[in-house]
C-alpha cells in the first residue's frame, strides 16, 4: 500500500519494553485523577488505552508524554524517565489527535516542514521527508494545497505521517478516528498496522468500543485505575461477552 | 398519512450536492435510523425538514404538512434535538426545560409523563447549570427539552455522538420505550452497531442513499460468501489475502479480517490453502454479514474510496 515509515534506530532501545510504569499515579488536590496504574507495552505493538470520559485516561496519557508531572510512582517511556527526563520524552515520542494536528490553512508541504522545524530536522532531511511522504501517500499532486481542501482520509494519514516526522519510537494518537467513516477508519488502520510492523510502538486512547478490537492489547480505565488488561479476545472472555462494547458495559456499572 | 414523507429532495451549497434525490418514508410509532458517516448529508436533510433550510428540489411533509407552505405548523409539532447541543449552558437544568415548555405554549407539569422516565435520572441535578453537567446527563436533558411539548415526530441528530458506551445504551432504551408512545422517531448517527436497534434504517453516504430497509432484512440479502479470518500477523495476512484470485474483497475488522469471496468456498479450504502458504495458526469461518459489511460493500459499489 501506500503508507510510509521508517524503521527504528535499534540502538535507541536496548530493551524492547518501550513504556514501563509503576504506581503512577496524579493527584489534584484530594482528587485523585490515575490511582497507581502499572502497565508495561513493547515494542511494536497497539495498545488501546480505554476509559469513559472522566475514567483518568487524558491525565495518564498527560503524564507518558512528558507534559504532566505525576504526583508519584515511577516509570520510563520510550528509555526515558518521567518524573526526571520528560523534555527527551518529548523529544521521541509523536502525538497526533483529532483535534489538534495539521495546520488546516497551511500547505501539505509547508505542514511537513513546520513540523519537521519543530523537531530540529535539517533543512536537507526536511526535502527528503517531505517527497517521501508525498510519495508514499501519493499526495504529490496536492503538495501545495491547503490542508483544508483534502478529504478526511487524507487529512488523517498526512497527520499520522506527520507525527512520526522525527522518527519516534511510540506515536500516541488520541481519538484519533471521529467521524466514524467506515471507510476511512479502515484506511486508517491501515496504516497503523504498517508502522507498527516496522517495530514503532503506537498508543490509542478511543472511547469507541468496537476500535478497540484493532489493538494487539487494552487497558481499560475505571475512576482512575486499570481495572482489565489483556487482549480483546481474552478479556471477551474473562468478561463472558461478546464484544468489547458489553465488556465495557460491565466494568463501567 | 406517513409521519415524514421525503421525495426527491435534492440541496447544493454552492458547487457541492450536499443531498441528491433523497426520499423515504417513515411511519407513526417507527424509529427510523439515518446511518451514514460525517459530511453524508445526515444534518442537512434534518434542517430541511424541520424548516430550518429550504431544498433546492423536492418535496416532503412532516405529519402531513408540506416543509415550505405549512412551516409554522410543523414547528409545533415537531421536536429537534440537533447535533451540537442547544441546551443554554447559563441556564439550570429546571430553567432549561421550563424555558422550552413556555416558548411551546406548555407547562413541565402538563406532558410530565412522556419525559418523567428521562428527567427522574436528572433531576437531581436540577439546580446545576446545563453547561456543567456530563455529556449523557446534557443528552438526557437536551431530549427531554426536545419533548416537552409533545411533538408527534423527533428528530434526533446525532444523539450519541462523542458519549461513552454507557450513556449511549441508556439512550437506546429511551428511544425504545418513546417509540411505543406512538412517536416517529428519526435518528440519525455515525454508528453503524446501532443501526439494529432501529425498526428502518437508510444507509446513506455523501447525499445519496445506498439502501432502506429493515436492519435484519439487509443484513440477509448480502450476496457473497463472507468469512471472519483470524490470525496473530493480521497485517501480513491482510497483504496475503488482498492479491488472492478468490478475494473480492478484504478489510481489517476488529481482531480479525473481513474476507468476501468470488465464489463459494469452504471455511476449511481457505484456511488449508493460507496454512500452506505459512499462516498457520489461521481461522476461518462463514459469518453472517453485519450493517457495517452491508455499507462497506455498498460504498464501493458506489464508487467510494475516501
């Protein structure tokens, strides 16, 4: 197909445990956001972070990414540690949403290279990125249309490729699939099975049950704690049910 | 006389055919489902029946009112809960509904039963502003606010979109027990698991409609042979199965593939024939097509390939 991405500097990783967590935990004032969740993803996997609204999962993804300090617990993500190192965090990890990624009045190329800027790429890496993603997307021919003209879909891959501009070793992708278009979804999937066979690790926060059974392994947020983690076949089993959605339904009442 | 009836109802914005020749009926007492993804056509078609938007071409009527001579009727009689809440965020959640029982003519206490069900599991937030509560609880509120008056036809657009698995259960259960109080119901949603909840569904995408039927009758007329292929390298699989003769065509589904095929064919001889080509600890099996195999097949027919 026509997805790209890159492998991994091995190096980088001498373990393959690209998030590992213990008692992490966040805490506003008596409130307490994420109870000490301990979870561990490899490399190259897909692990769907599942919740309700409210269940903690922004603030636990705000901690992974360097971008919230927990209150306590320990843990490192992609080789980095998160209560000491979250600017290199920052700095190796992709995150893209539904909300924010592509900048929609600029250019397919001129959103490469802001964020290829971003994250200190040369200006001769620039180029290079920006013809390979046009290439593998085939986008070449709208290379300098705003993102605003482009159908969803292709919105949605050119974020997705975006976000691993810098070649990272996790992409988180937060709600990533609004809209629901059965099509684009799949297209979408797609993708990510191929980044993820070239051993990049992605993490996907969805409140959309049936998305769920993409990922290789979920977690499950109830009230701030993990309350089920295991494949979407064996916690259909655990939970006797048929489909995610009635998993859910009985963890969450 | 139909609750709504919809013919060749057709609407551009500028350069783009938002609805291309849309008609469909729905009956008294029948929860009709609209079920198609973003930018299908889904709010268009409910702003013009509840006279909010002119169409360029067509006819319809609601309640057996024409949507342009008879507009101010149908404002009575209709109830619309649009995509994007229209609850005031400032106002408490009693101020809300007592605002929308006055501007109908009504009073909370005259049609307390047809919301009763729904608003005893908000009322004890009553005093809380609209613009503070949960997103279910702004569902409920909002459908209850939609109902005040009694409308004989709701339209409800996109009722579940963005609320959690829960709420959106709860609010089929609603919908249910609304529909035996002899409401049409139309609703419409992205969602293609619920579109078996609906008595009627019509599947539409980028202004046109694909199919209307019943839900279990569509799923029963899916012509080719589909089969569920499960495996730990879906990926590889997925590449492998994509270039196969006997493959029409092949989708990731979840956890495992979608496989249509050409012609008929055994479980046991596809997973023979991928067990030879290295797949071995694959699973195949013949599985009735669900909505979203219907629509997916009808896309491409279509010609869609977002």
């Amino acid at each position: 197909m026509f997805f790209w991405t890159y492998p991994i500097k091995q190096e980088t990783m001498p373990n393959t445990k690209v998030i590992q967590v213990a008692g992490l935990t966040k805490q506003f004032g008596d409130f307490v956001a994420v109870d000490h969740i301990s979870f561990e993803v490899e490399k190259g996997e897909i692990f769907g972070f599942l919740g309700a609204n409210g269940a903690g999962k922004t603030t636990a993804m705000r901690m992974l990414t360097g971008l919230s300090k927990p209150s306590s617990g320990k843990g490192k993500v992609a080789g980095f540690d998160v209560l000491k190192e979250s600017e290199r965090i920052k700095e190796r990890i992709g995150y893209m949403s539904q909300k924010f990624s592509l900048y929609e009045d600029l250019t397919v190329k001129e959103n490469i290279r802001f964020y290829g800027g971003i994250y200190g790429l040369s200006r001769n890496q620039i180029g290079t990125k920006t013809s390979q993603i046009l290439e593998e997307l085939q986008l070449s021919e709208v290379g300098t249309k705003p993102v605003r003209s482009l159908p969803l879909g292709w919105k949605q891959r050119l974020a997705f490729a975006v976000s691993m501009v810098h070649e990272p070793e996790i992409v988180f992708l937060d709600e990533p699939t609004g809209g629901v278009d059965p099509n684009v979804r799949r297209q979408f999937w797609e993708a990510i099975y191929q980044a993820a066979e070239l051993g990049r690790t992605i993490f996907v926060t969805t409140h959309y049950m049936d998305e769920a059974e993409y990922c290789d392994r979920i977690s499950i947020m109830v009230s701030g704690k993990i309350k089920a983690l295991d494949s979407p076949e064996n916690l259909k089993k655990q939970f006797k049910a048929s489909s995610m959605d009635q998993v859910f339904l009985k963890l969450a009442r | 006389m139909k609750a709504i009836s919809i013919q060749n109802i057709s609407k551009w914005y500028k350069d783009t055919k938002a609805l291309d020749h849309i008609s469909l009926e729905v009956g008294r007492g029948q929860l009709f489902g609209l079920i198609g993804p973003d930018g299908a056509g889904k709010s268009t078609l409910f702003r013009i029946l509840t006279t909010l938007l002119l169409a360029d071409e067509g006819e319809a009527f609601v309640d057996g009112l024409h949507i342009e001579k008879d507009y101010r009727e149908i404002r009575k009689r209709v109830g619309y809960m649009p995509g994007r809440f229209s609850l005031y965020q400032d106002l408490s959640v009693e101020e809300n509904l007592s605002f929308f029982a006055t501007i109908f003519g009504t009073t909370i206490a005259e049609n307390y039963d047809l919301i009763k069900d729904i608003y005893v599991q908000i009322e004890p937030f009553k005093k809380r502003l609209a613009g503070k509560l949960s997103g279910g609880m702004k569902q409920k509120l909002a459908l209850s606010c939609a109902l005040i008056h009694k409308p004989s036809v709701l339209f409800l657009d996109e009722p579940t979109t963005g609320v959690d698995a829960v709420s959106r259960k709860e609010f089929w259960d609603m919908l249910k027990s609304l529909k035996e109080k002899n409401i049409a119901i139309l609703v419409s949603t992205p969602y293609m698991d619920e579109a078996t909840l609906c008595d009627k569904i019509a599947l539409i995408q980028e202004g046109k409609i694909l199919k209307i039927d019943e839900p279990e009758a569509m799923m029963a007329q899916f012509e080719r042979p589909l089969f569920a292929v499960k495996t730990n390298s879906t990926y590889q699989l997925l590449k492998h199965l994509r270039v196969q003769s006997f493959t029409h065509s092949v989708l990731p589904f979840g956890e495992c593939l979608h496989l249509v095929t050409t012609e008929a064919l055994s479980p046991e001889s596809i997973q023979e024939q991928l067990r030879s080509q290295g797949f071995i600890d694959v699973e195949v099996s013949k599985i009735r097509a669900g909505i979203e195999d219907v629509f997916l097949d009808l896309s491409h027919k279509a010609g869609n390939h977002a």
